[in-house]
C-alpha cells in the first residue's frame, strides 16, 4: 500500500512509521514536521555495504552523499554505520567535524572549491579532495606547499553518458559545469599537470551520470568508460589509478509507477563490468567506491503538515493549503516532483477527492502537488507527504522569513528531536538594525 516498507496503517487508521503513530508525532512535536526512521536508513545503509562486501570484497567503501540530507545526527548514524562522506562544501564539511565523523572517511567535492573550504578540509585531514579542475588543482598545491602537506586526490570526469536520456546514449556530456571531459583530453592534461606537482597525490577518478536514474546501462556503460581511461593514463602517462568512484544516482520509488534497481543487481552488474574491462586493460582492480545519497534517506522520511484552508472551487479545482510549502520542499517547484499524499489522520478513508496541495508562501507556484487524490479533507487533518527523507531539508530555505521545521528521528519505536524547529529569534539573528 505504501512506497516503503517503514510505513503502515494502525488500529486507529492512523499512518505509522518505524511503528510510531505519526498523528501522535504531529501533536508531541507540532507541525511542519520532518520524521525520519533511523532504523529503516541503517538498514538501506546496510544493504549498500553489504552488497559491496559481496562484489568487491574489502576493496570499497559505500561513501554516503550528504547532499541529500546533512544533519550532526545523521553523521553519526554513517560514521556507526562504517561508511564514508561525500561533503561538497565546507558547511557540510564542518556538520561532519562536529558529529566527530572520521575525517580519513571524507571525500571532499564540488565545482568551485573555495581556498577557504580547501584550508579547511586541509587541516581538518579529509581524506580525499575531488579536484574539478586544472584552476583549482593549482591552488590547491599552492595551498599544501604552504601548510607543508601533500593532498590525496581524484578528479572529477565526464565519463560522456547522459544518463537521463533513456538509451544511455552519449552526447551533451561537455556541456556540464562539473569536471573535466575524457573526450577532448582535457581530464589527461589536469592528471598530467598533477603528476608534476609537488603536492599532489594521485590517488583516483570520480564520475557521477545524475540522479533518480531507474536503469543498469548507463551505470555499467560509465563504469566500463572509466576503467578504460584508467588504462589510458595507466599506458600515457604510466601512472597507477588506485581508487575508481562511481558517484550516487540510484533511483528510489516516490510514486507507486517508480521502479527503483534493488542495489545487489546494480552492484553485480558493475562489478562484472569494472572486473572484464580492468582484465582487458591490464590495469589491476581499483578500490571502488560508490555514493548514494537519496537512495540512503529518501524513503526514510516523511514530512507531516496540519491542513489549514480548503478551498473549493466549482469547475475550477479544489485547493488544500498546508503550514509549509516550498520553504521546506521546493521539488515539485523546481523538477515538478511527484509524491504520495496521505491523510495521516484517516489513511482508511477513500480517496475521493482531488485537491492541489498548496503551500504558505505568497507565490503561486508554492504547491507540493497538483490534483492529488485524498479522502475529503478537512482543517485540522495531519496531511503527510512520503518519502521526503531526502533534498527535502537540505535544500530548505527560510523563504519569506518562515522558519524550518523540526526534524524528529525515531528508532525501536521511539521519538527524539535532531534538528529543533527554528525559532523566528533563528530567523533574525543574523540582522544587523
Ligand atoms: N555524488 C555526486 C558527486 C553527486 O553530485 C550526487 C548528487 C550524488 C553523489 C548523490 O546522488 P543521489 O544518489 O542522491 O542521486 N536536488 C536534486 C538532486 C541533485 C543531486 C546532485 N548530486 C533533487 O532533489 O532531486
């Protein structure tokens, strides 16, 4: 009945996840409300580094993107979990630091590296700096040579898959604003720079296709892409490729038509690709590492809203709004998202109606949905909206000065707060009259 197995329908005909009634969740904590089951991410973390014991042995690491959720909480939970981090920027670097999470486990990305974030990442000892480019691949060696410290790196390339096109086909791949693109030889010419520089270790090379992606070719077609530039530079330059970072883009089921890879198939079906092409190419077998982000947290969460106005419009359609909106969840605004919508306070009636969710900010485009299917609704009902564990929160904002919502991690059936509810003094504190 559900797109994830944390939720469910109790006695009461009220919507549960990890077991805890999430109209109980709404009253103790208020609404909007993030409530993320901490037990159903373990487990999908689980499935990740267990599947990539199976296919790789101890050669790789499942590295979590924190991009799709980035919380103190949360790091602690991957950092249990024996994972890795991939940080893109040093807020989510410092979250990290403070969480305690090792910084060894750190693999640093992003397009355009501040010398502040890259000072930072340096002192702290991350792991692993994921260059972008040849600008900042000299900055940072500029940065080691006066901290008299070498750098560990991958860099960041356009294997040439477009992975949103639905045959895998390969065009478009230069225009990206992300790395640097095998076909014109500008990602040999940033590792030949780097193989001069004093401060530079080479460690790898890192690609990401997208996101939400729903089919095997195009992963294996990247994986069999790198592994044959690892020959290339291997042959060109004679330098050894230590590590190969297949990057996140694992789709997960928002909708009940979504039909998300389970992760040991795509696992199994890369590995196959990356062990072939390596025995091919002579190359011995890198150290893989992969990075799920969305597919770690997204069906963990929901976000609980209370119905305010509804609003009928004969002929026209019927408005529902909520006390949040785009503020908290700007997807449907931005990538016309889809979600599933329950009536947490009544998950037993049928839905009957159609109703446009629309949010509290003065923009007519704060919608979290168009002509969702519900029970007929009334103020006061606790509307929940699945699968938000993931780029919900993250990518919140304090649009028309509202403050963000408290999130809530439940684990063996019990609640508590890992991120407070904003407070309008949150909101201010960074005004100066
Ligand atoms: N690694 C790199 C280098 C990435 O750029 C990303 C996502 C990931 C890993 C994780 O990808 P995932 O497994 O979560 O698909 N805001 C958009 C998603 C942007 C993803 C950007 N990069 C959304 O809400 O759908």
């Amino acid at each position: 009945m559900f797109t994830s197995n944390c939720l469910s329908t109790n006695e009461k005909n009220h919507l549960t996840i990890g077991g805890v009634d999430a109209t109980g969740l709404a009253a103790e904590y208020g609404t909007p409300l993030y409530v993320l089951d901490e037990d159903h991410i373990r487990q999908n973390c689980r499935l990740y580094t267990k599947s990539m014991e199976q296919f790789y042995g101890n050669n790789g690491m499942i590295l979590y993107a924190s991009k799709a959720l980035c919380t103190m909480a949360l790091c602690k939970i991957i950092k249990e979990e024996n994972m890795g981090l991939d940080v893109v920027s040093g807020g989510e670097l410092y979250t990290a630091y403070k969480a305690d999470f090792p910084m060894e486990r750190i693999y640093f990305h992003g397009n355009n590296k501040t010398d502040e974030e890259l000072t930072l990442a340096l002192s702290l000892g991350v792991g692993r700096i994921v260059v972008d480019n040849s600008y900042e691949l000299a900055r940072l060696n500029t940065l080691c040579e006066k901290e008299n410290k070498k750098a560990s790196v991958l860099f960041r390339i356009k294997p040439g898959i477009d992975a949103h096109t639905h045959d895998a086909i390969m065009t478009g791949q230069i225009d990206s604003k992300f790395g640097v693109a095998i076909e014109n030889g500008e990602a040999m010419t940033l590792i030949r720079e780097a193989s001069l520089m004093k401060h530079i270790d080479i460690v790898g090379v890192h690609c990401h296709i997208g996101s939400q992606i729903f089919e095997l070719s195009p992963f294996e077609k990247a994986a069999e892409v790198m592994i044959n530039f690892i020959g290339d530079v291997q042959d060109e330059l004679g330098i050894t490729i230590r590590e190969l970072n297949l990057g996140g883009g694992f789709g997960v089921r928002y909708i009940e038509e979504d039909d998300p890879i389970a992760c040991d198939k795509y696992m199994e079906a890369v590995s196959k690709v990356v062990k072939e092409t390596a025995e091919k190419r002579s190359v011995s077998l890198p150290r893989i590492l992969m990075e799920p982000g969305r597919s770690i947290v997204a069906s963990a969460g929901i976000t609980l809203y209370t119905v305010g106005a509804v609003k009928n419009i004969p002929g026209v359609r019927n408005y529902l709004a909520v006390d949040g909106g785009m503020a908290d969840n700007p997807r449907f605004l931005l990538y016309d998202a889809e979600y599933d919508f329950v009536l947490a306070n009544r998950t037993n009636e049928a839905k009957t109606q159609r109703y446009t969710v629309a949010g509290k900010c003065c923009e007519s485009g704060d919608l979290l949905g168009r002509d969702i299917p519900l029970p007929p609704a009334k103020s006061g009902d606790i509307l929940a909206v699945l699968t938000t564990g993931a780029y919900n929160y993250s990518m919140s904002s304090n649009y028309n000065r509202i403050p963000r919502p408290a999130m809530v991690m439940l684990s063996g059936g019990k609640s508590r707060i890992v991120v407070n509810r904003e407070t309008y003094e949150d909101v201010i504190k960074n005004d100066v009259l």
